[in-house]
C-alpha cells in the first residue's frame, strides 16, 4: 500500500469574498499536494469555509439576510475560487454541513467532557470579532485588538470552558522534540514562548441568543465557540464521528497550511483539543505570511484588496500561480504590485520558460532532427538543481524550488548562445535542450500545472505556441 499525505488549508471565514491572502495558501498547498502526488503518495487534500462566525452573523443581518444564506453565497465563492486557481482538493468541507460536521464536533465535545475537561465558569473579558478571540492585556492597545485595531468589545457570560491550561507542558515537549513540527522556526519559537507563560482556559462556548453555531451536546441555551466549532473540520470531513477506515487511515494530518494570525489556535488549542480527545497530533504546521499591497495590508478601507478571480482573467492562472509561489517567500510577508506582478511575466514567464521552449522548437523544426542520449553537461547541470529543489520543497521554500528550476533554464539560455546553435544547428545540443526542456515540464508540474501540460505537449508535438505572450506597456 503506498503512502499517505494528508494536507488540509486553513478554511477561510464567509464573512467577506476570497481575498489574495487566501490564494496564496491554497496554491501553497496545492503544490505540496500535487508533488506528494508525483512521488506517488496517495494524497488527500481538504480545504473549505469556517461559518460559524459572529462576522458572518454580523454581515449577513446588515444585508438583510439569513447567516446561512450569506454563508452559502460566499462558500460557493470560495469553492470556484479553488476552480479558477486550479486547486486539486480532494474534498471541501462547510462547517454548517448538519451531515458530516455537526456530528463530529458534538463528539469532540463529548470526549473533551468525558477527560473532565470542560467547566462552566462565569466570566468577563474583551472580546475581537475579527480575531474571534478574546484578548489579554498584552494583546491589545487602548482597547483596541492589535492586530485588527478595532474597539474590542466587553462580553460578560456564562460559558463552558476547555481546560487549555493543563496541556500546556505536554505541548511544549511535544514541539520541543519536534514530533509536532512548526515551520518556519522562527514560528515554532514563538508558540514555545507562548507555551512557556502558560495559557489560560478557553471559554468554548457562548450564548445561544447572541451567537451562531452548533448547539452544545446537553445545553440547547449554548452554542459552540466558533474555533472549537471550526478546527474539528480536519477530522470531521474524513468521518471521525463514525471512526471511518477513510478517519483511521488518513488521521493525523501531515500538513496543516495557515497563516500566521491563526498560529496559536493550531499549535496550542488544536494540539490540546486532541490530547483531551485521546487523537494523535498533527504532523506539522505550515506559517506562511501575509500579502501586502504596495507595502500597505490589504483592507477594504484603503480599497487596495487584490481580487484573485480577476487577476487570473486578466494574466492566466499560472502567471498568478507563479507570482505567488516565487515572489512571495513562503514563510514571510510579501508584496504584490502590478508593476512586479508585470515584471515577473515578463522577464521570467515570456522571456525565460516561453523564450527557451519556443527557441528550442524554432531552430529543430528547421532541420531533420532525432534525440539522441543527453550528454553529461546537461544532465550534471539538471542533477544539481533537481537536489536544490526536492530539499527546498522539504523545507516548504516555493520560491526557492522555483529558482531552481530556473537556473536550468538560465543555464540552457547560456548553452545555446555558446554553441550559438541558430548557426550550427547542433543536434546534440539540441537534444540536450529536449532533454532538459521536458524535465523542466516535469518540474514545473506542481507548481504551474496547465503550463507544464503545454510544456510536454509541444515538445512531444515539435510544434511551439506561444506560452506566455508578452504584456505590452
Ligand atoms: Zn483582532
């Protein structure tokens, strides 16, 4: 039986339409996906939408409308989103589904009560509905959440509580001997720092009248907080309610993929949930940044949110696929701009892939031309980068993977201005540039699949169409 990979995307609030932050995590993922596939792993892939949120309540009744009827308009967004950036999930999970999720969190629920860890407590604290989140003294700046510096609101109730606290050691050791691995470092650093001032209890529940959710098993006045509500999807699309072979096979994940506001409810609150709940942990957490844009965050206030669907319409799925994974380093901020959006297409989408295979096809379409066995320049040329790159994927480095696939084509651009084969009609260095040509295709798959498609084809073909046509000022 071959190998599993189970690899899940955070699932994106319905309070808004999809922004560019979330396509750069689920073509992050898709690429981890698609080349656990290539090594011929059987790879599961799960995203979809958290619902339940006090945001999603809040929009949907400021359009007059149901919170399920908002939520159904926006997750279909999400949903095409995942269709217009050529994602290959496997499965797509709702956290309003009544059919698979709602039974799998009451269970949860259940076994976190059964370990005794579930109490109700009356309480009082500053509340962000941005963060869903209640804030400490630290995490705020004149009433305001740090992150969102937004009002936070006071909220005072009764509520269940989750014993966050006494898993806190238990986490620590588990990060520190890296059977729960945190990448980058850095981020693993700081949930440790975390860990290390000790977490409170988390209130797990909140009233019925003011909230959205499942109700809590036993109390029809409580509804679920929406993290313990929203997390349990990793194992609630897979049948953990009815402990599934599909939940025994696939449980834990290898990869969750997220960004790096939602840190602390992956690597402590998660790893906890499932300690209580006697389940293995997660492999790894992937931290990925955020997308500025011309330096600036993206928000609707500055108006500056970059609308993945209409970037794709205007530049092709792979060029924004592309910009993403090699502009953006994977664990770290990054900014988009047209003007580099622009630059990246051109110089490295029409002037190098596009360049090297419609070169290539030009001069051996105007001879009889055969392959022959690739000679040992090339091939020690592609052995080097093909390391570079399979360890840089280890690493979850895109960008750098990307480069080394490009230093094969900048390589086989030098190779054909030394033997200056528009003269000399090489046929050995002709075949060579087939035989690197396709293994770059081969390379380029996960990353940019149509593209790579393309690639093949037309190398099998001899026949070349213009990949990436140039954008003009
Ligand atoms: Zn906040």
């Amino acid at each position: 039986m071959s190998k599993k990979f189970y690899i899940t995307t955070s699932i994106p609030y319905t309070n808004a339409p999809p922004h560019i932050g979330f396509a750069l995590e689920a073509v992050q993922a898709d690429v981890l996906a698609r080349y656990h596939k290539s090594l011929g792993e059987e790879v599961f892939f799960l995203t979809g939408t958290d619902e339940h949120g006090i945001k999603t309540l809040r929009v949907a009744r400021e359009l007059g409308k149901e919170p399920k009827e908002y939520a159904d308009e926006i997750s279909e967004k999400f949903r095409n989103l995942t269709k217009v950036l050529n994602i290959s999930n496997s499965d797509f999970i709702r956290t309003t589904d009544e059919l698979r999720h709602k039974p799998a969190v009451q269970k949860l629920w259940e076994k976190l009560d059964a370990s005794g860890d579930i109490y109700k407590k009356k309480y009082k604290g500053y509340y962000c509905p941005g963060c869903e989140a209640f804030k400490t003294e630290k995490e705020m700046i004149d009433g305001k959440c740090v992150i969102h510096l937004k009002e936070l609101e006071l909220v005072e109730e009764e509520n269940y509580f989750f014993k966050l606290s006494k898993y806190t050691e238990q986490i620590e050791k588990i990060i520190k001997s890296g059977k729960l691995k945190i990448i980058p470092e850095g981020k693993k650093n700081e949930t440790l720092a975390m860990l290390k001032q000790g977490m409170d209890d988390v209130s797990f529940s909140r009233t019925k009248d003011k909230y959205w959710g499942f109700e809590v098993p036993g109390d029809s006045e409580q509804v679920m907080y929406v993290w313990c509500d929203a997390l349990p999807n990793y194992i609630s699309a897979i049948g953990y309610d009815q402990e599934a072979k599909q939940f025994k096979k696939l449980w834990p994940a290898d990869v969750h993929c997220i960004g790096k506001d939602i840190m602390k409810f992956h690597t402590i609150f998660w790893p906890a949930m499932l300690l209580s709940a006697k389940l293995e942990l997660p492999k790894s957490v992937f931290v990925h940044g955020f997308i500025n844009v011309d330096g600036q965050k993206m928000s609707k206030s500055l108006g500056n949110v970059i609308d993945p669907f209409e970037l794709v319409a205007k530049y092709g799925v792979d060029a924004v696929r592309y910009y993403l994974l090699r502009e953006i380093v994977s664990t770290e901020d990054g900014d988009f701009t047209f003007e580099k959006f622009e630059q990246r297409y051109n110089s490295d989408l029409a002037g190098g892939i596009g360049n090297l295979v419609a070169r290539t096809l030009g001069i051996s379409s105007k001879i009889e031309f055969k392959e022959s066995k690739p000679s040992k320049k090339i091939t020690e040329a592609i052995k080097g980068a093909k390391q570079n790159y399979k360890k840089s994927l280890e690493e979850f480095k895109f960008n750098e993977a990307l480069a080394s696939v490009w230093e094969i084509i900048g390589f086989c651009d030098k190779y054909i201005n030394e033997e200056k084969l528009w003269q000399t009609q090489n046929q050995q260095v002709i075949s060579d540039l087939f035989f690197a040509i396709k293994e770059i295709g081969i390379l380029l798959q996960p990353f940019l699949p149509e593209i790579a498609e393309k690639i093949l084809q037309q190398l099998a073909n001899k026949q070349s169409v213009p990949l990436f046509p140039r954008i003009e000022k």
